[in-house]
C-alpha cells in the first residue's frame, strides 16, 4: 500500500476539502478530569481552577467505512500524540491523517493551558504549570483510559515532539508497560534557555520564590497575527502558513509565551528525565529523532538520555537530520518523507512507504 504524501504546491486545498473533512467525519472530541494523583499515588497539589482536559480521538474503522476510494488499511491499533509547548492538537492533522492511512486510530491530548483544554491564565498567550508531574499524570491517564479503548486490544503508541516529548519520556519511565512503542520527535530532554542550564535554574527559581512565577519569561512575546517567515526560514511555507492559519481561526490556539513558573517546571522535568535509574527503567522500544538546527531543545542531552538508557538495558535508536529546524513535520517533503516513513516502519506498517502527488 502506498500512501500520499500531501502535496505542498496545494497543501491549503488538500487540507481543506480532503484531509480535514475525512478527519472530522471519524473524530470524537471529548474532556475529562485532571489526575489527583502521581505514578506513586502521591496527591498532586489542588488546583484552584482544576477545570477540564481536552482531546480528539479519530477512529480508524470509521475512517476506512468512508474513504471514497474504497480501500482499507489493516487494523494496527492506536497512536496517541503529545504536543510541544504552545501548540494544539488541530495542528497534528497531517500526522493524524498519515497515521489513520496506515491503519491507526489516533488519539490527541491537549495539555493543560494548551487548546481547549482548561487554562490558568487570564492572558491567553501564557502558558503556566505548577508542578511537572501534573502534565505526566493527567496525560497517562487519557492514555490508560481513553487511548486503551481506541487500541482494541492491539498495541498502543507514542508520538510527542518537544514539550510533549519531555512529557513522553517522563511517562514510559514512570508508567513502563503503558506503550508498546514511542517516538519522540526532538523531545524536550532539556530546553535551550539561553544561558548555561544551572544559572537559569537559579535566576528562575529565585523569581518564583519572589512572586513572579505567573510573569512572563523575559523575551516572550504573545501571539502575533503577523506571520514572519523569516523565523521559519527552511521549512515548508505551505505547511507554517497552514499552522498558523489554524491560531487565527481559533483563540484558544494562540499560547505563545512562557511565565516562569512553566520554565522552573520544565527544568525540573528535564533533570528528573535524565536521571540514569529513571532512563533504566524505561522497557518501550524508543525512536529519537533529533533537528540539526534545533534552537528550542538541547541536542547533547538527548544523547545523554541515549546512552543513558541504552547503558539500563533499553532499546532506542537516533535518527538526526542535520538540515531540520525543530519541527520536523514543519519541513519540507523531501524531509517529511523519509521522516514518516521512518515512523511507520518502526511503529510496524512495513512496506507502506510515501510518495509525493
């Protein structure tokens, strides 16, 4: 079986009157409750606007039942995607869509002050969190629950990129019979902050400590309707301009900035990841892919979670494109191509390879 890889010289098009009204016919949006409680059933601590957790699910049956040209993939079971900081489950449409070809059901989380899921903040631009282990709960949790029944008893999957990375990679050492298999597309092992890792640690933390932690990181910015491609220079305009087109059209996708709260939680995310005991726990088959031109996430401690895990007795293999700005489904097709097919082929759809329209 061969699957088509969308076509960028009419990527706007395909999206609109193909991809997207395929999607929404076998999709199922739903909420649920933030966790109480960490991996150890240790209480999280109470939340004065606890609200609700957003997600989109995509059958693969129903996919099948109303594809037009008659053809149906064998069923694989379930993917369910984490997003990077400041992103929505609506902008992994494409991936869905590659996904739901290759026979998975796909299920979305939105994080926490992310899409429609529950925000803390009264600007909607920031993104806050008060504890790391808030966001590898309650993403476990949709997981067991939820994500399970879209598997059918088949195998349940990861893939996460950066912020939603760093999440993943706290989950398959926290919960490590929870997936059968994970990619984790530039994962946020440990953010770049702009300065060496320990003084940020300590300017943040002493501004948290002061007050501070619901302000804005210095140099965040909220969310602009001006698009400057400038700042995307390398990747595919077709597949930016649609991202951003997806933020016009819905407010609760412009999270743009971090307060310091979020960025002393993604530091401490960061060193319980990498701690050599929790990388040897981990038991999932793992995928790294990792951006050459990456300025969001370190690369050198995704090596050293590598090694790390390796060194535990875990299976994990890097693939590097040197070329690759941080979102690597932001590229190119000459890059998205062998990307998914890279995918696929490990998460086990042998033989389904991408070809350009």
């Amino acid at each position: 079986m061969t699957i088509t890889l969308i076509d960028e010289a009419h990527y706007d098009a395909e999206m609109t009157h193909t991809v997207l009204p395929a999607l929404e016919s076998c999709m199922t949006e739903g909420w649920m409750d933030p966790a109480t409680v960490d991996w150890g059933g240790n209480a999280l601590p109470e939340l004065k606007r606890p609200g609700k957790l957003h997600y989109y699910c995509y059958d693969a049956h129903r996919f099948d039942a109303l594809r037009e040209d008659g053809a149906t993939a064998v069923f694989r079971g379930a993917v369910v995607i984490s997003h990077g900081f400041t992103e929505f489950g609506r902008k992994y449409s494409e991936m869905v869509w590659y996904f739901l070809l290759s026979g998975y059901s796909v299920c979305v989380f939105e994080h926490r002050g992310h899409g429609h899921s529950t925000h803390d903040m009264a600007n909607p631009n920031l993104v806050w969190i008060d504890d790391w282990r808030r966001y590898v709960a309650d993403f476990a949790t949709f997981a067991s629950t939820v994500a399970r029944e879209y598997a059918c008893g088949k195998p349940m999957d990861l893939y996460c990129h950066s912020m939603g990375g760093g999440i993943g990679a706290a989950v398959l050492e926290r919960y490590p019979s929870l997936f059968d298999k994970a990619v984790l597309s530039a994962p946020m092992i440990a953010p770049a902050v702009g300065m060496p890792t320990w003084i940020a640690r300590t300017v943040v933390g002493l501004l948290c400590a002061l007050g501070f932690g619901r302000s804005r990181v210095f140099g965040h910015e909220d969310f602009s309707e001006k698009l400057d491609m400038k700042a995307h220079k390398g990747a595919s305009e077709a597949r930016i301009r649609w991202f951003h087109e997806q933020r016009l059209a819905d407010v609760s996708c412009r999270t743009n900035a971090a307060t310091f709260a979020w960025a002393d939680q993604a530091m401490a995310l960061s060193r319980a990841v990498l701690k050599p005991d929790m990388c040897g726990a981990i038991e999932t088959p793992v995928l790294l892919f990792q951006a050459g031109r990456d300025v969001w996430v370190l690369n050198e401690p995704q090596d050293d979670f590598i090694e790390r895990v390796l060194e535990g007795g875990g299976t994990i293999e890097k693939i590097r494109y040197d070329q690759s700005l941080h979102e690597i489904f932001s590229m190119p097709n000459n890059v998205m191509r062998p990307y998914v097919d890279s995918i696929l082929d490990f998460l086990g759809a042998p033989g389904e390879s991408l070809s350009e329209m």
